[in-house]
C-alpha cells in the first residue's frame, strides 16, 4: 500500500493509511494487526472488512461506516479510529472468509450481476 498519512490513536500507535475518492463513495486502507497478522482494513461506505496478504478476509459484524456516521462524503481521523477500536473490540462478532470462500462469492455475484 503506497501509505501517505497516518493515524495515530490515544496509546501511540500508529496506523498508515491511504484514501480514494469518487462522487458517491469513499475508500480508505489502513495498515493493522489483528491476531498477529498484519493486513489491511477496508474501509468503505457500505462495510469494514481487513484484507490479509494470503487473500482471506476478516468481516466485522458492526454497523456500516454509513450508518455510523450518515452524510458523510469522507470520514476524519477521528471517525477512521474509532472505526479501528471498533474493530479490536473483543465483544465484535467477526467472520473469517478463506480466500477459497471468497472466490466462489465473487463468481456467484458475478452470474448473478452479469456487466
């Protein structure tokens, strides 16, 4: 990830990040640790999830950034750290997908949305 600012939270730790844009959504990657692997934390409007470098994914069961935080057109850092104590919140319920899952997922969305 080419990582051009970074979070820093109230312990110190800091959590480089990069950010997208376009006229109705907002992206952002931020480097963390979950378990003690590394990955990456998508950020979306519609969902958070942490991409690991195998391909497997860790799905969150909080609510969308969207509905966290309505109206909004980009999120501060404020909001991106509270996304991430969110998301170290042991009480959070999560769901491992393997990259295997994940694949198949994507070939049933696309039958299911041809382009």
């Amino acid at each position: 990830m080419n990582d051009s600012r970074k979070l820093t939270d109230s312990e110190g730790r800091e959590f480089p990040y990069s950010e997208s844009f376009n006229d109705s959504a907002y992206y952002y990657k931020i480097s963390v640790e979950r378990s003690g692997r590394k990955g990456e934390l998508q950020v979306m409007n519609e969902g958070v999830h942490i991409e690991f470098p195998e391909g497997d994914w860790l799905d969150f069961a909080i609510p969308a950034p969207e509905k966290l935080f309505p109206g909004q057109v980009a999120l501060d850092e404020e909001k991106l750290l509270e996304i991430i104590r969110l998301i170290y919140d042991s009480a959070i319920d999560n769901r491992h997908w393997s990259k295997e899952e994940i694949a198949e997922a994507y070939e049933e969305f696309s039958r299911q949305h041809p382009s």
